[in-house]
C-alpha cells in the first residue's frame, strides 16, 4: 500500500484484510498477518479471526485468537459471548459452561444488538427483543412481511417462477 498509494496500512485496513482472508477460510495465512502487524492487534482482528475460525471449523487457531482476545479485555461482554458460540460450534459444553458462570460471577452481560434508522431527520433506535416502543406489534408486523417478500424474491430469483 505504501509504494502505490502512499498509504500506511492502519488497523482498518489489517481488519479488512483478517476479514476476508478469514471469511474465504484462508485461516493460516490470517493468523501470519496478524502475527506480522506492526502495531499491536485490537479487539476486532480478533474477533474477525474467531468468527472465521467457528464458520470454517478451526479449533486450534480459534483458541489461539480466543486468548489473546481475552487477554485484551477479559470482562468484555462481547468477547465472552463469541467465546461461548465458539465453544458451542465444537460441541465443548464444559467450556460454554465455564465461559458462562465466569460472566455471571463478574457481572458481564452483553449489550444487546441495536440499529438506528433515520425518518424524517428523526433517528430512531431499535433494540434485539425490545418491545418498549408504542407500536412494536405494527413495526413487527411489517418486518415479518417485509421478511416474506425478500424470501419470494430470493426465491424467484433463483429458481425463476416456480412454486416453492
């Protein structure tokens, strides 16, 4: 990047590519790059490197990124949570058990997914499985048939006009 585009490669960039080396399960060559960063990895090139590794099956190098995650920030709810879903995809029950007591022991929770959108210059915030807003009935409502519509259209474009 430096000699055609003058750029230094920042931690984004090392993201990015953690990312997709791990999503296309070039899990070795993802381990290298972040062994050869030259600046200490964050949080997300580890959690990029373990999610790839629960998706592809890669026990040891998962593990590998799974302590250096913890040894980040251990009381991070997140992190403790990828953990867990790591454990849970090797079938390790004792791990996600212990993974699980310890967040309860230390109080960690993790903060639930959230979106915004934007209606009229007004954001609205939305919470996984929260119910407090007036019109949650309506607003699932129109998720649910929003979803339908998207799988009929995934489907015929698939597979043309034929009846699912």
């Amino acid at each position: 990047m430096l000699t055609v585009y003058r750029l230094n490669p920042r931690m984004e960039h090392y993201g990015c590519l953690v990312d997709m080396l791990g999503r296309a399960g070039f899990l070795e060559e993802a381990e290298e790059l972040v062994k050869g960063m030259p600046m200490r990895p964050d949080d997300v090139i580890f959690k990029s490197l373990l999610a790839a590794c629960r998706i592809h099956g890669r026990t040891e190098i998962g593990l590998r990124a799974a302590k250096q995650l913890l040894e980040l920030d251990p009381s991070a709810g997140d992190c403790c949570v990828l953990l867990s879903n790591f454990y849970a995809s090797l079938e390790d029950w004792h791990a996600v058990a212990e993974v699980r007591i310890k967040m309860k022991k230390l109080d960690i929770k993790k903060t639930p997914g959230c979106s915004w959108i934007a209606v009229d210059g007004k954001i609205h915030e939305f919470f996984v499985e929260d119910d407090s807003h007036p019109r949650t009935r309506e607003i699932y409502m129109v998720l649910e048939e929003m979803a339908g519509k998207l799988q009929e259209e995934a489907w015929n474009a698939t597979f043309g006009d034929e009846e699912p």
